[in-house]
C-alpha cells in the first residue's frame, strides 16, 4: 500500500484561530483488503468534514484534478481512544458527483461536529467495514487471506475499478506523528505560513453510524 502525501494543502484564507486548515492525500492500494489510516487534530469545537474523491474524480481541496475510476470507498472516523465516531460508505448524488461510466454517487462527503482532541480516519475499499466499534478490533477483510477478498478493485456493479484513492480531511489540523512516519511532504509550508502570521490561519442506502 502506498501512501503519496505529496498532496498537503493548507487552506490559511480560512483557517480558524486555532489555525486548522484543509489537508489532502492521494495513495494507491496494492489490495483490496487495504486500509489507510489518518491521524489529525481539532483544536476546538469544530465542523470538520472528510471528502473522497477517487471513485468519480474531481478537484480537491488543494486543487488537484483527481482522475476517476479508483475503488468504492468506506470512511470511518474514530476518537483518541479509538471509539467509532462515524463511518459511511456512499454520498448522496447532491453532495458527491456521479461517476461518468457507472453513474454511481459512490464517493463520501462526511461532515461531523468534533470537540477538542486527536481522531483517526480509515479509509478502505466497500464492503470492508471496521469489526466493531473499536478501532483495535480491525476490519472484516484484513489479513493475508482475504488479500483479494473482492476479487480486486471491483465496485457493486461488477465494475473493475483501480487501487487509487484520494482523500481530503477539512478544517482540521495536522497531527504530530512519530520519527519515520512520512508526513505531508508541503508540512515544512505550513510552518512557514504560521511563523509568517506571527511576524505580520447509491444506490444502496448511505450508512453512518453515530454510537
């Protein structure tokens, strides 16, 4: 599975005085089974919203054209001890757009009140959903035997898709991960823009789950 978090983007015209901005990611599964994990922060109470773009394409949050055709995404967001807050697996066609082959809604627009403190988002291909409510307990699908548990990128409708995916974490702020854990490769930007402001911010039913 690989990560390319070449794809940082800090939107400072409308950072909060907590100085949360946007942060955008692109990878590509090497399985189907695969599951990337995200760390980030909320400083305050805050609307914070996740936002795939892979499976239809689009323009993220940092302005890339993300192409279509990458897999049928789940998102999931878990809290510092690990607790499910959310998870969902398709959008609704007003808040994603639909695919130009498949025209399937089948991106995720997530957008949840958060308080003060650390989360994880997963993300991974349908129907691979976390086992419970505990981030610990892993996903149905992990595991060497269910490396090819759909037999490939393949969506609902028997489409083959491809192991892309692209991910944008809104209002939120980077989370201060440990030596030789990769970070987004703009972050040494986002120091700059802070020092400088010191000198001088489906067609099945779409399910969320909210314990």
């Amino acid at each position: 599975m690989k990560l390319a978090p070449i794809a940082f983007f800090l939107a400072m015209c409308t950072a909060s005085s907590a100085g949360a901005g946007n942060l955008s990611y692109t990878g590509q599964f090497d399985y189907d089974n695969d599951v990337q994990l995200i760390r980030f922060s909320v400083a305050e109470l805050s609307t914070v919203g996740l936002r795939s773009w892979s499976y239809a394409g689009g323009v993220n949050a940092a302005g890339q054209a993300i192409a279509r055709g990458g897999f049928d995404p789940i998102i999931a967001l878990f809290d510092a001890g690990g607790q499910l807050v959310a998870q969902q697996d398709d959008g609704e066609c007003r808040h994603v757009g639909a695919d130009a082959v498949t025209r399937q809604c089948w991106d995720v627009n997530l957008s949840l009140q958060l308080g003060p403190g650390s989360y994880t988002v997963s993300l991974q291909q349908y129907n691979n959903y976390s086992v419970s409510e505990n981030l610990a307990d892993g996903f149905y699908y992990q595991g060497e035997a269910y490396r090819n548990f759909r037999n490939g990128f393949v969506d609902e409708m028997d489409v083959r898709r491809n192991g892309s995916w692209a991910l944008d974490l809104l209002n939120v702020l980077p989370y201060a991960e440990p030596a030789g854990v990769p970070e987004p490769a703009s972050l040494g930007l986002f120091g700059l823009a802070l020092a400088g402001m010191t000198a001088v911010r489906r067609r099945r039913p779409s399910r969320i789950k909210h314990p």
